[in-house]
C-alpha cells in the first residue's frame, strides 16, 4: 500500500473513532436529561409540539417566528458587513477625524451589553428617529455585531504582505481600485471562516429582541410554554431549530471556503 493510502485509511480510521466520541456524548446527554426528568417524575408530551410547527393553515408559531429571526438575521447581517468594511477602512484611513471615530465606536460598542444597546436603540432613540421595534432590533444587532466584524475584516488587510499594495501602485491602480481588484478580495478569503463565526452568533444574539416584544423563535417559545407548560420540549425544540440554522450555515460556509480556496488569482496564485 502506498503512502497516499495509508494516509487515507488513517484519516477514515479517526473520522470513524470521532463520530464514535460524537454519538457517545449525544447518548450520555440524552441519558442525564432522562434521569433529571425522570427524578421530577417529568412526562412527555412531544405530540404536542407538532401543531406548534405545522398548523393545519400552515405554518405554526414557532415556524412563523423563525421567518422572523431569519428575516431580522438577515437585514442585520448586511448592516453588519458594511458597518464593519466601513470602520475597518475607517481604521486603516489617514485621516484622524475618521480613525478617531472608528475608534469611539468601537470602544463604545464594544465595552457595552447588547441587551442594553437594545433598550436604549428602543426606549430613547426610536421616538426620536421614529422608528418601530423591528427596525431597533436590526440596528442594535447591526452595531454591535459589525463592531466585530470591523476588526476582523481590518486583521484580514493588514496580514497582506505589503508587495500587493506596491505591485498594484506600480501597476497605476488608485486605493479605491487597489482595494476593490487587490486588497479585498484576497482579506475577504482569509477572514471568511472568523466571519462566519459572527454570523452565526448574530443568529443566536437576535434571541434577545424578544425582549421588546418582537415576536421571533425566542418570543414565540416563551409564549407557548407560558400557555402550555411544555417548558423542556418546548425550548429542546427551539434550541434544536437554532441549532439546524446555525450549522447549516457553517457547512455552507465551509464549502464556499474550499471552492474559493481553488479559484485563480493573479496575485496569490493557485492554492492546493
């Protein structure tokens, strides 16, 4: 067997022996919540659930409130992306009046909780930019989540080596073009797999604008277990919906990273 197999068995012989780890702590954990349950003399009741996901008009609460976090998620993921491209050229300006703004912002949001940006985004700046509830939630998640993901675009463009700026320089490309054509598009590959890891706890930090009575997946779960008292299938239900969204988005995320990975450039050249 050559060397090439040998390598192929040994990496199938660990992907076995992880998902052995991985299906044994699945088992341990669904073993201590029946012995918890079972100490409290707990009965469930998962038919119950049913109609919370599939009414027979469609879809059920629980789903309506999904379409919320996902529509919210998503609105706050593009506020995310261009606040933080923003603060990180603001960052990397010349000029001090930006990167002193850059930096206000960041260690304003930053330093402060998410849950209290929500209440102060909704109880003190809503009326005075007349906006409603939804829009304070995407803005809150948009500041602080871009905050974020300013320094992580800004670690991207600072790792390029410094011959990419020269080369596009002695080649006659402006900075607006140095970093649209050069710089951007090779930052942007390095820093996609931090950046989805943003994504993803935005996904989870939008549970909070259920606290100024934004009917998304939190709320609505709150609701029904507050009508039903069907607290731990209830909430299994909604941690296992999160659960699908966020890594369903990390694998698509993964496999944009390997196609990418393959693609020519002129600049970095091919990459295995």
């Amino acid at each position: 067997m050559d060397v090439r197999g040998q390598k192929c068995n040994t990496l199938s012989r660990r992907n076995w022996i992880d998902y052995g780890k991985f299906l044994l702590l699945a088992g341990l954990f669904v073993w201590l919540t029946a012995l918890a349950t079972g100490g409290m003399d707990y009965t469930w009741h998962w038919r119950r659930v049913l109609p919370f996901l599939f009414s027979g008009q469609g879809a059920g609460p629980l789903l309506q409130g999904l379409l919320v976090t996902l529509e919210i998620s998503s609105l706050s993921l593009l506020g995310t992306l261009f606040l933080g491209l923003a603060t990180a050229l603001f960052r990397l300006s010349h000029s001090f009046t930006a990167r002193a703004l850059a930096g206000f912002y960041l260690e304003l949001i930053r330093n402060t909780p998410l849950l209290i940006q929500i209440f102060f985004i909704y109880f003190v700046l809503s009326p005075v930019l007349d906006i409603g509830a939804f829009s304070s939630a995407v803005l809150a998640l948009s500041l602080f989540e871009g905050s974020y993901a300013a320094e992580i675009i800004r670690s991207g463009i600072v790792s390029l080596p410094r011959g990419q700026w020269e080369a596009s320089y002695s080649l006659g490309l402006g900075s607006f073009d140095t970093y649209r054509s050069v710089i951007l598009p090779q930052a942007i590959r390095r820093v996609l797999p931090p950046l989805a890891g943003q994504a993803v706890s935005l996904i989870k930090d939008s549970s909070l604008v259920s606290t100024i009575a934004i009917y998304d997946l939190t709320m609505q779960g709150q609701k029904i277990v507050a009508e039903t008292f069907l607290a731990f299938e209830v909430w299994f239900t909604v941690a296992a919906i999160y659960l699908v969204i966020t890594f369903g988005l990390s694998m698509a995320v993964r496999t944009m990273e390997k196609r990418s990975a393959g693609n020519h450039s002129p600049w970095t050249g091919n990459r295995p």
